[in-house]
C-alpha cells in the first residue's frame, strides 16, 4: 500500500537490516494469557524502543518480529545482542522462558517514505526493498532460538568494528557455519554465528526446504549412497596407509585446553601425576600457552558444571568460550605388554580431531619420556619450530622428576593450594620431595605458603634448596625462582621489580610476573609503569583477573583517574563475585562518594584488618574523628601476633596524635621508632625496607607532634640505616624528616631545596605536605598556594600510596582536606 505522493532516496544505499523473531509467541500467549501476554508485550515493546534510541535503529515493520535499519553494521550486532540479554530478563521475571531468533545483513536497498494519506490507511511511514531484505529474512528464519546469523559481509564488518562494544566485545564467541543456498537466490551464502557464551547455542542451524547446506553434487544424499558401497574399500585402504593432517589455524601464543587424562591402565597413580606431567611439559613452550586449572575450573563453574570431569566435549565447550585454538585430549593404556602415551589435537570449532600421534615404552619408567616425545612432535604440528623446543624446552626427567610418586605428590599439592587447603598443600609438597629431593618445582611450591602465612625464614629455607636444585627448572622457572629470591634475600624493591619484568619480557603471557610487576611499581610510586603492566595482566586467561584489575584500578587512582578506577574495580567485582572490597571503599570516597564508601564500610566484617586502614582514612575525610580512632582501635585487637602489621596500626595511631585527635607522649614515640629501627637493622628480619620507612615515618610523625627532638635523636640511626638498604621509599622518608628538621632548625631555603630534589613524579605525598610548610617559613607564598592546590587535587594519590602498608594514608587523606578546606575558605573571602 504504497502511496503515490511518497518520497524516494532515488539511489540504493548500504544499510544493515536485522530481523527477529520471537520464538513460540503463539504457545506463549496460549499459556499465560491474555492480560499477562498484553503485559509482556507491553515491556517488550518499552525494551525495543530503548534498545533502537541506543543503538540508533530504524524500526520498520513489527508483528512477532522485527524489521530494524541501521546505518552501521555494529549497532545492528549490538541492538541484537542486547535484545537477546533483555528478553531473559524479562522472561526470568515472569518464570517464563524468552528467546528470540535473528538475522542480520548488510547490502544495497531502496527506501522511500509513504504519503500521509496512504499511513492514514495502514501503510508504513518507511518502506524498504532490495534483494538484502529477504536475504536478512532468511538468515532468520534459519536461525535458533536465541542465534544471530550473520551474512559474510555483515561478519566482517562487526568483526573488525567488534572494539567498540568494548569488554562484551572481547568475550563473544564467533563461529563459522559454511556455505549455505537460498531458494531464490544465486549463489553460495557463507553463514556465521556471534553470541555471548552465556547465550549463543554455537550450533549449526536448521536446514528447511528454503535453506540447505552447500554441498557438492557428488556429497549429496543420493549420489553419495550410489557412491559409497565403491569406494568404502579404497577409503580403509588408503587410511591404513595414509593418515590425514587436517590443518587447524594456531598462531604463535595462542591458548589451548588440557582436557582430563584417560588413563586406561587401571593404574590410578597415574592419574594426577601424569596430568602434572603433560602440562609441565607444555608449559616449557614459549610458542603454545596452555589455559590455567584454575581458569579451567573457573569456566566450569560458570557452565554449572563445578567439579565435572574435564571430557572432551566439556574441554572443547571451555575453549569455545574462552577463545582457546585448540583442545589437547591426553590418554595412556596399555597395548600389547607396552604402556602407550597418546595426544589427541582437537579443532574446537568442528569438534573434529586435526591431530593425534603416541609413543610407546616399556615399564612405568618409559611414561615421562614417551610424554615428551608425543609433546614435542604435537608442538610441530602447531607451527613451532623443532629448534626453538630443542633450545627452550629440557626432559621431563630433568626439569620436574623421574619420580612418579614425588609427581604424584606435586599434583596433589597443586590441587590442595587451588582450593584452598594450605595444611594439607604443604603436606603433599613435603612428601613430593621427600620421595625426590632434588624436586625443584616443590619447594617453590613450599615458598609460596610459607611466604604468604608469614614465614620469611622458612621461606628462605625453601629457596635455598630450590636453587640446590636449580638444573631441574625450566628457563622460565629459573626467573621466576631469581624474582623470588631477590625479594626475600633484600635485593630491594627495584632490583626485584626488574627480575619480574624480565620475566615479564620474555614471556609474555605469565600473568604472574605483569601483576607482580605492577604492585613493585605501585610501591615505589611508578603509576603510570604500573598500570600498563597490570593491564597486561588483567586479561581474561589470566585466572587471577579480579586481582589483576584491582592493581589497574589502585594505579589508576594514583594518578586520579577516579572514574577509571572504579570502573575496574566493578569488572573485579564482576568476575571475583565480590562486594566488599577496601580498594573499592578508596575509590569511592576519592571520587566524592562518602557515603557509598561508608555503607561498604559498615558492611565489612570487624576483623578485616585492611577495611580499617580506609575506615580511619575515610572517618577523617568525613570529618569525624572519633570514627577514625574507633576503626584504629578496632585494627589493633585484632592484629594478632604479626609485629609488621600491628606496628604499622601503631603507626597509624600515631599519624592521629600527630594532628590531635588523640594525645601521644613523647615516649610512645621513642619506644615504637626504637622496636622498628631494630627490626631494619637486622639481616635475618624480613621485609628491612618497609621496617626503615615505618620508623622514618614514625619519627616524621613526631615531628607533626612538634616532638622535635624525638626526631634529632633517631635521625643518625635512620641515615645510617637507609644508606646500607638503599630502599627507595625508606631512604625518601628519611631525606623528608631531614628536609622537616632543616626548617624546624631555621633553615627554609635549605629544607625547600632538599624536598624540590626529591618530586620527580614519584615522591611521596608527604613530599609536598612538608615543602609547603617550608615555602611558607621562606616567606614564598605564592608556590605555598601551587603546593596546597596539589594538596587538594590528588585525593586519588592520597588514598592509593601504598608505602609501608598505607601506614600514612590518613594523613594524606586529612592533609589533602585540609588543604581543599583552606582553599574554599580563600574563595569565599
């Protein structure tokens, strides 16, 4: 009904048309009725119309479906896609099950409006034609419920305009379903699927009389049965002679799974301690990077398949969603009186296997060198060149153990720690390398408990026999293991940093040396390296994501990107399911938010010991004092038996004296500098740098307290002390308190001097506390006020140094508003 009076485009134009489909709208209304179907429809209408503002949509015709234009390829991706999560939830809210089929199209079409008179009648105020609307309607029709079908064109200009969907845009999975014909229609049509992996089916779709796969004459139904009784002979015989290599697309660094062995022995020993073996040996490739166990879990978790077995069509359904290239399906069985190690290489994408070879051997002691050899030629098969394995990768034997019992152990161990179990992680690892004791992966695994559950000295013990037994690591376990012992042997905060970048450099995807990067850089007040080396970590493969986005996040706040700071705490929280987090409370309460920070405050359990280090911070930036001793108070019952910690507390209770909101003698000062300055100075201590800042800033915080000559007489003590650590934050808060006494003795000029030389855009905050207070004994008043409006704009900074523990965090906080207070009161005068 097409009126005469309607204007034309005249010229065809490329649009990308997208049509829906509700699946059984019919059976639905049928079912709930007509009011609760009005109601629905209702909604769906609001969800449609809100999705076409936000995705710049043309709504062209309705029913069932939809009819949509867009003037660019990515919104119409986008619109379906958000169609697709928001008929879920509206169907979840009315225990009812909504989904939608859709096609999407770029192509030529035709476009005029109606006139007037013809709308009045029914027409529609926008007509579309063109050969791209029909083709779009069939990608419909032929898709699932709850499937986008895109037409080739259509794929390859989401795909490459994919970025601007941002995080979502990263996570979809695509997937190619070939060559389809179209009644109707000339030609061959190459039919892809996108979706989020929580939505998209990722199968292939429906033929129908109007759609059928595009296959050659000779593979269609009847000519294949004529064809198969001749030649079904000449296929066994060829494939007993010839066996296929299917190619499968892997790149360098790309991510394969490790599916679950099939142990066929009936031997269970070999179960876990065989599974230890093939991912040890893959991971001493630089070429091939092998997706976490604890990633794996991870994803399992979210398929609701939490402690199933990782078989092959779950290890292929993990490497779909997490855009792994390919599955690796490991078994061992016994054949003919010979154990036989075998890799299976499977295509994710077609399930089908590209690749499998074996390697046989007599007696247990053949497993770990046939794992090896079927390892190292499935490397090949994967495009890694046979000089780079024989350069980078040693035996088994030699880099982990021959033992498979001292394996057996380790893999329990392995197990333990993922879930949590530390007691019974260290047991294991402790039986691992009494079955072998040059077992140099075990005692790493050893350091790291005993490290975390602060135990420096066993810790060392640990590294010092690890690196008895060095020879056994691979090249990346040596730096790993050289990181760990340059931080427990006082290296020193810089030299360690530079280990896990190295570590970092040569490969690339150990996510563990960028986050370990990005806090040693966060310490010494290196923001910017820090939160490029923490997005290196905060990639989805990294199974410690969470954690790896909340160091973006602190290194965003130091440089005062509030907004982008919470923004990755909130992906955080996403993927780590949490919602009580003290990085969190800092952001909002840097942005402005003192409320929000307050109410996570308030829901933080009483002896979550880091909650009180914002709690006091942000009790002050509220302007309540008596909150800020109740939550130091409260830290301090429950510090327990850890000196470090609970000195930092007293510290902090110190920093509060310092600006009166409690009373602090003379003496409380000289006994907690006096128990820090011994702790620094002895070599058997852990952790000596961060015990020579918390005393230089204790005696920094006597003087506040104007306890000037507390300061004098421990300032020989702190030089000596921070000229043999060489730590950079110790030794910077040992040049302030010298810098504060010059001006306390009446030497300004020579005390703003001193602080000038140490901004370089890593100081301390209370670099330019302290050279304000000089400049304006120097009678400078004019860079006083430069100073306090740097004061007053680096909350973010305030609340995110992170020197000695945040011992000085609320101080910043209170100075940093105390100078925004002085500047309102100069604006109002």
């Amino acid at each position: 009904m097409n009126g005469d009076n309607g204007t034309s485009t005249q010229a065809p134009q490329m649009r990308a048309l997208l049509f829906t489909d509700l699946c059984d709208s019919l059976i639905l209304v049928e079912r709930i009725g007509d009011a609760a179907a009005a109601e629905l429809f209702q909604a769906h209408d609001r969800l449609v119309l809100v999705l076409q503002q936000q995705w710049n949509g043309r709504l062209i015709d309705r029913s069932d479906g939809l009819l949509l234009l867009f003037e660019r390829a990515i919104d119409g991706l986008g619109f379906a896609l958000d169609y697709q999560r928001g008929l879920q939830e509206i169907g979840k809210q009315r225990n009812i099950v909504l989904r939608a089929r859709a096609g999407l199209h770029v192509g030529e079409v035709l476009t005029w409006e109606n006139s007037p008179e013809a709308i009045k009648v029914g027409a529609k105020s926008l007509e579309v034609e063109g050969l791209a609307k029909p083709m779009a309607a069939r990608l419909m029709a032929l898709a699932r419920p709850g499937q986008i079908l895109l037409s080739a064109v259509a794929e390859s200009l989401t795909h490459r305009a994919v970025g601007e969907l941002g995080e979502r845009g990263e996570r979809l999975v695509w997937k190619s379903h070939g060559g389809w014909r179209f009644k109707g229609m000339p030609g061959r049509q190459d039919i892809h699927e996108v979706g989020e992996p929580e939505f998209a089916p990722l199968r292939a779709p429906r033929g129908s009389p109007k759609a059928r796969r595009a296959v050659p004459l000779w593979r269609r139904p009847m000519t294949l049965l004529a064809e198969v009784a001749l030649v079904a002979g000449m296929v066994f015989g060829t494939w007993a002679f010839l066996r296929p290599t299917p190619a499968i697309a892997f790149g360098e660094r790309d991510w394969v799974v490790l599916g679950n062995l099939h142990n066929l022995t009936g031997n269970a020993l070999l179960d876990d301690s065989l599974q230890q073996a093939f991912r040890i040996s893959l991971e001493q490739s630089r070429y091939v990077n092998v997706l976490s166990d604890m990633k794996v879990q991870e994803t399992l978790e979210r398929m609701r398949r939490e402690g199933g077995a990782l078989d092959r069509d779950a290890a292929i359904e993990v490497a779909l969603r997490e855009g792994a290239r390919a599955v690796i399906v490991p078994t061992v069985a016994e054949v003919h009186g010979r154990l036989r190690v075998s890799l299976e290489l499977i295509d994710p994408n077609t399930g089908n296997t590209a690749w499998s070879d074996h390697a046989d051997g007599r007696g247990m002691e053949s497993l770990l060198g046939s794992t090896d050899d079927v390892v190292a030629q499935m490397r090949v098969e994967l495009g890694e060149a046979m000089h780079d394995i024989s350069r980078d990768s040693m035996p088994l034997p030699k880099v982990a153990t021959a033992s498979l019992d001292a394996l057996h152990a380790y893999a329990m161990g392995v197990k333990a720690y993922g879930d949590g179990r530390y007691d019974d992680a260290q047991r294991f690892f402790g039986q691992a390398v009494r079955f072998d004791p040059d077992f140099a992966f075990a005692y790493l695994a050893q350091l790291r408990i005993q490290w975390g559950r602060g135990n420096p000295e066993g810790a060392r013990q640990s590294m010092a026999a690890a690196k008895r037994a060095a020879g056994r690591l691979s090249g990346r376990d040596r730096l790993y293991m050289d990181a760990w012992d340059a931080d427990l042997n006082g290296a020193g905060t810089l030299a360690t940093a530079e280990k896990w970048k190295l570590l970092g450099d040569l490969y690339p995807d150990y996510h563990g040396a960028h986050a370990n990067y990005a806090w040693s850089m966060l310490s010494v007040g290196r923001y910017s390296e820090s939160e490029q080396a923490a997005r290196k970590a905060a990639v989805a493969q990294n199974p410690l994501q969470a954690m790896a986005l909340q160091a973006l996040g602190r290194a965003e706040l130091a440089q005062n990107h509030a907004d982008a700071a919470l923004r990755s705490y909130r992906q955080s929280a996403r993927i780590g399911q949490w919602s009580v987090n003290r990085h969190m409370v800092a952001a909002l309460a840097a942005h402005g938010d003192l409320v929000g920070a307050q109410r996570m405050l308030a829901a933080a359990r009483e002896d979550d010991l880091a909650m009180h280090l914002e709690g006091t911070a942000v009790a002050l930036d509220a302007g309540e004092p008596a909150a800020a001793l109740r939550a130091n108070a409260a830290a301090l019952r429950h510090c327990g038996d850890n000196a470090r910690i609970c000195g930092m507390f007293q510290a902090q209770s110190l920093s509060l004296a310092s600006i009166a909101v409690r009373k602090a003698g003379a003496h409380e000062y000289e006994q907690l500098i006096a128990t820090m300055i011994a702790q620094a100075a002895d070599p058997a201590a852990g952790e000596r740098g961060e015990w020579l800042y918390m005393a230089a800033a204790s005696a920094y915080l006597a003087q506040r307290a104007e306890l000037y000559d507390v300061a004098r007489r421990q300032l020989p003590h702190l030089q000596r002390l921070a000229k043999a650590l060489d730590d950079p934050r110790g030794t910077q808060m040992v040049a302030v308190l010298v810098a504060n006494q010059d001006r306390v003795d009446g030497r300004a000029a020579q005390s703003v001097q001193r602080l000038r030389a140490l901004i370089d855009g890593s100081e301390l905050f209370q670099v330019h506390v302290a050279l304000q207070d000089s400049l304006v004994a120097a009678g400078d008043q004019v860079a006083a006020a430069a100073e306090q409006r740097w004061l007053a704009t680096q909350r973010g900074r305030a609340y995110a140094e992170n020197a000695g523990s945040y011992l000085l965090q609320a101080l910043n906080v209170h100075d940093s508003r105390a100078a925004q207070r002085r500047l309102d009161a100069t604006s109002l005068q």
